[in-house]
C-alpha cells in the first residue's frame, strides 16, 4: 500500500484530493513523522480547535493552522529539554564558548590572538623579548615584532627613522643611497603595462561584459590545470552532475546563499562553474575528508571528487594550481644594471598614506619626511602609494575644510589642495631623486576611482619631471629588477575560511601572499571588500552608509593580473593592517604600513637595500644563458618610523 492510500485510510475520504495529500505528504518530510504520527497530531489538533472548523475539513486555512499547531508543538519541545536539562545537571560546568574576535586574522577568530593585542598586553606587562630572530629556509632573518614593542623601544619609536623590523640583516649592508654631490647615474625605470588600457570609463559596466569575465578566468585556470597535470578534456567534469565517478573540476568559491552577508564557514561554500563546464550553475561543497583547508570567497579552485547523490560535490583532493615563473635576465639586462649605478646598491624607499591624521590635513610629517629624504635616507627611488587626499577624511566628506597657514590665497577646491599645499611639499624633493606616485580609489585628485584605476595626472598637478605617474595596479622595471604595486587591501579584505589547526602553524600574511601569488592576481577577491560607517537618517533611524572598499570594476579586472607570465621579484601591497615585510615563494612581500597613525603619530615606512648583480656573485643562479635575479637573496629590508 502506497503512502498516498494510507493517508485516505487514516484521514478518511475527505482528505482524498491531489491538493490535501500533497500538503500532508509535506508536512511528514519537513517535521519527519510516519503516516500514524500526523494523524495523531491531527487529532489533537482537531480536538483543540472543534468549536472552530467543522469536522474533517481540510481547507488552505486549515491546513496552514495545522502546520502552524506542529510547529508550535516542535518549539515548546526543544524548549522544555534544554531547561530540563540544565536543571538536572546545575553543577557541571559548560563549556567556554569561543567568542569570535572581529579583528582576529582567522575568520571566526576562535582562540586564536592577532597582533595589535598581543603588542598591547607586552608593553603593559613590561616584558623583555624572549622570541628569536627567526630564519626562513631561504636565510632571511627577520627580527621579531615584539623586539621593538618593549617599553625601552616604545618612547623611542616616536622618534624619526627607528628600525622597527629587518629581513636580511646579516647577509646585505645597508645602502648609502644617491651620492648627490657626485651626481650618481639614475636607476632605469620602464613601465611593464600597457597605460592606454587604463583609459576606460567607470561606472559603465554591464551584465553581459562582467559574466564574460568571470567565466573566462575559471576557463583560463581550466586549460593551466589540464597542461600542468596532463588531464584530457575528457578528464574534466560537470560537479553540479550526479554521477558516482571520480571528476576533475575548476570552479569559483562563492558562498551557498545568495545574501551571505555574515561570516562563512566550510560548510557554507559551493563551486561555481564556467559556462563551458557546468552552465555556470553551483553546488555545495563538502570539505570532510580533507584536513587542512584555506580558501577564500572569488578563489578559482581546483578539486579532485564526485557528486554521489546531486546535493554536493566530496571533495577528494584540491589541486594545486602551478606559480608562474621568476624573471630572469641575461648578461647584457645585467650589465648594464651594474653600469648605470657604478656597481654600487640601490636604495628604494616605499611610503603609504594617508599622510595626514584622521582629524586634521597637517602635512608637517610629510615636510620633515622630505627633508630628511634629501639630507639623510637619499633613496635613487622614492615609491609613494596614496591616498595624498582622502575623500573619505572626515574633515573632507563634511566640508569643513580648515585654513591652511602660509597662503596668500586659501584653495577653493580639493584640487587646489594639492596643488597649494601637497604639490610643493613634493617638489622640494632633489631632482635627482626619481618618484613614483600609485594612486588610490580614495584619492580626491583622480578622476578615476575604480580597481583598476589610471594614474595620476602629472601636468595637472603641476609635478617636476623626476615624478612618474602610474596605475593601479602597475608593474614596472627598476634595471633589472621587476617590481609590482597594488594599492587595494587584499590582506584586509580576503576573508579566509579554514579548517584544521595546521593551517594557523603559518603565517596568516605568508597564506595570504600565496593566495595572490596561486591566483596569479593583485585582488582575487570576489566580490570586493566594502567599507561603511554608521549615520543616521533624516527620522533619526541608524543607517549604514557606504563610504570607500574595492570598488571593482569587473570588466577591466583582467588588467589586474600579472603581465608577461611572470611573477615579480617584489610585491608592495599598501594594507591598514600592521606593517610586514616577508619572502614568499621566493618573492619579497611588503606592506609599509601608513605613514601618519590616524590619531597622528608616526606610522612606518620601508627602505630597501639591493645588491648590484654580480654574475660572478653566487646569490644569482643561472639557468643556462639567463640569470635568475634571487632578489631575496641579496636586498635588505627595513622598516623605520615615519
């Protein structure tokens, strides 16, 4: 007997109709009860509410009340057994919940300190460094963070160019920089991007342009994965597809809800595939059989599985997708490197704004940074990463814009600003010294405030010739040595997801770092970080009001891609989190830090010593005629106050 007979039978032949028996077949799946037990619940139902419905009425309405008397059953259960339950047992004590820490660099946060409170609790207790120098496999030593937060070291970190952090301490001296009485001999820069693709149009996307390129990413990992692990197309799979087979898959993590807006876990994540591959339709993704998991919302995955039963995809294994190659050089690219500086090291030095505090648009910071820019630090190139005017500075969104001393004639724009306050200040630096301004979405003077965004205008802002303007992202040339800038935090903005306690034995900036390096992208995240603050409406309700984050524009994120298939000796990547300077893979990851604290102190920023190459020197290999630039091997990096 089928169960729609047994529901006549026990329900009688009112009950008899398409509509009733598919209603009450719905209700045993949703609150799992057998044919006897509904019927049971029936007639407590009909008992309560006899005076209400006539017998063995089985309306929508009635129906719908049935449904609600169930649910209310269910609730005052569930109810009754936890407080019975914590009345039987009072003296055993619970569990400490784990309280998640918003600030934490884990997702949840679960027990797990971050740094700005593990700096704190050790200038408070006032203890001395017990923490080693540590050395990477690569012979990188890196002074602890704590080394520098002792009471000793924290009146003197309000003093100008104090070493806060060091990579390479022991294996390369530090750089006197330009010789500017002799007149050194410039380091060669050449942009390695095309700028004429920056020039487009924002605030014009459309849904057609964004799918092509989200879908042409997933594709393009698609065939790096099939010639990596010589995988036919065959091997290739649908996941979204039931099937007892093993497949492979590439895909995109997306969270398994449309308004996921709080915290993911590895249980809320599916793969979304490529047109080609599954109609661009998701499915769940269950991580059990895996121990140690990061991933991360808008990563292009590779896994190794099977959809056993159509509702997720068991993943076997994830595929580790291949890095890109480390330039190289040849003879020639090397000697000339050794020529245009007389042999001598190189002197880099890396700032990031904001460069004024939170409450004021004082540039003094700025001014005596230059001074000591030409007197002492004298780097060949000064890289300067924005905002050098925030649109979202308070005194800037709310048009209290003070009086700046010093003026024959107050500026009447935020253009003006720049021009008669921040533009002079720049130009008293020695022309001899070469700048290079990234900009950023939040600065005031570009007229481009989308990722990735066109450079700044040089002429307009009235800048020397020894100032180079580039885009954000960029990727350029200084001799031989490839640099590449983002100004977009993707290590605030990535929010990882994990699984297993191995993963937090490293480094949450070195897993970070190799998520962008993996991705073969400045910004993998999807979608994009946003950033809002807490305003009130005209009635006084609170509302959220956004105010800066990504602002990608999606049909252009190509350009947000490493260029020439190659991965660069160095990657400056400006972040509001604490300054680090780290070797990943080979490649030297750098976050300056802010050059004003937002409550105006002094902030950070990095100077780089590098080697000249030496083919002779045996911290460059060589692979056949070429020359690997192992910039790791010989550029110091250090951290000092602003």
């Amino acid at each position: 007997m089928t169960i729609e007979n047994d529901l006549v039978v026990k329900f009688g032949s009112a009950a008899n109709s398409q509509d009733t028996i598919s209603t009450l077949q719905h209700y045993m799946k949703i609150y799992d009860l057998s044919v006897d037990d509904l019927y049971i619940k029936w007639e407590q139902f009909s008992y309560h509410n006899k005076d209400k419905y006539a017998a063995n009425s089985f309306s929508e309405p009635v129906l719908h009340e049935f449904k609600s008397y169930m649910q209310q059953q269910m609730e005052k259960k569930v109810s009754a057994s936890i407080t019975s339950s914590s009345s039987v047992t009072p003296s055993i004590k619970k569990p400490k919940l784990l309280v998640p820490n918003a600030n934490s660099p884990s997702m949840f946060g679960l027990a797990i300190p971050n740094t700005p409170t593990l700096k704190k609790r050790r200038i408070e207790t006032g203890g001395t460094p017990t923490e080693a120098p540590k050395s990477s496999p690569s012979g990188i030593t890196e002074l602890p963070l704590s080394a520098t937060k002792t009471p000793a070291n924290l009146k003197a970190a309000t003093e100008a160019d104090k070493c806060l952090v060091t990579l390479n301490v022991d294996n390369v001296p530090k750089s006197e920089g330009i010789d500017l009485e002799e007149g050194s001999s410039k380091v060669k820069i050449a942009p390695f991007y095309d700028a004429k693709k920056y020039k487009f149009r924002t605030m014009r996307q459309s849904l057609l342009d964004t799918a092509d390129v989200l879908d042409e990413q997933i594709d393009i990992f698609t065939e790096v994965v099939q010639k990596h692990y010589n995988l036919k197309p065959s091997d290739i799979g649908d996941p979204t597809y039931q099937q007892q087979s093993e497949i492979y898959t590439v895909g995109r993590i997306v969270p398994d809800a449309v308004n996921a807006d709080g915290p993911l876990n590895i249980d809320s994540l599916a793969l979304e595939t490529s047109r080609s591959t599954g109609i661009g339709r998701r499915i769940r993704l269950n991580f059990e059989k895996l121990q140690d998991v990061s991933v991360f919302p808008g990563q292009i995955i590779a896994l190794r599985g099977k959809n056993a039963n159509g509702e997720y995809f068991v993943i076997e294994e994830i595929l580790k997708i291949p890095y890109l190659n480390s330039p190289v050089s040849d003879p020639e690219t090397i000697q000339d490197a050794q020529m245009s500086l007389d042999n001598r090291s190189m002197k880099v030095v890396v700032t990031s704004g904001p460069y004024t505090s939170a409450n004021d648009l004082d540039y003094t910071n700025l001014q005596d940074f230059v001074t000591r820019i030409n007197t002492t630090i004298k780097p060949h190139v000064l890289i300067m990463f924005g905002p050098f005017l925030d649109i979202t500075h308070k005194l800037v969104s709310t048009g209290q814009i003070p009086e700046f001393s010093g003026l024959k004639q107050q500026p009447r724009t935020l253009d003006e600003i720049f021009a008669k306050v921040i533009a002079p200040i720049l130009k008293q630096i020695d022309s001899r010294i070469q700048v290079i301004l990234v900009p950023s979405t939040k600065d005031v003077v570009s007229k481009h405030a989308a990722y990735p965004q066109d450079s700044l205008d040089r002429r307009s802002l009235s800048l020397p010739k020894n100032f180079k303007c580039f885009t954000n992202p960029s990727t350029f040339q200084l001799n031989e040595i490839f640099f590449g800038c983002s100004n977009n935090d993707i290590y605030k903005d990535l929010r990882e997801v994990t699984k297993g306690g191995n993963v937090f034995q490293r480094n949450r900036f070195d897993r970070v770092s190799e998520h962008i390096l993996e991705q073969r992208r400045y910004y993998p995240v999807f979608p994009g970080g946003i950033k809002t603050r807490k305003i009130e409406d005209k009635n006084g309700k609170p509302v959220f009001e956004h105010i800066s984050g990504a602002d990608l524009d999606i049909p252009y994120l190509g350009l947000t891609e490493f260029i020439g298939d190659i991965i660069p000796d160095v990657i400056l990547i400006p972040s509001e989190l604490t300054h680090f300077a780290r070797v990943v893979q080979n490649v030297i990851m750098i976050n300056p830090g802010a050059f004003v604290r937002p409550n105006g102190g002094r902030g950070t920023y990095v100077e780089m010593s590098i080697e000249a190459p030496d083919m002779e020197n045996e911290k460059m290999t060589r692979i056949d005629d070429v020359y690997l630039h192992c910039l790791w091997k010989r550029s110091r990096i250090d951290i000092l106050t602003a």
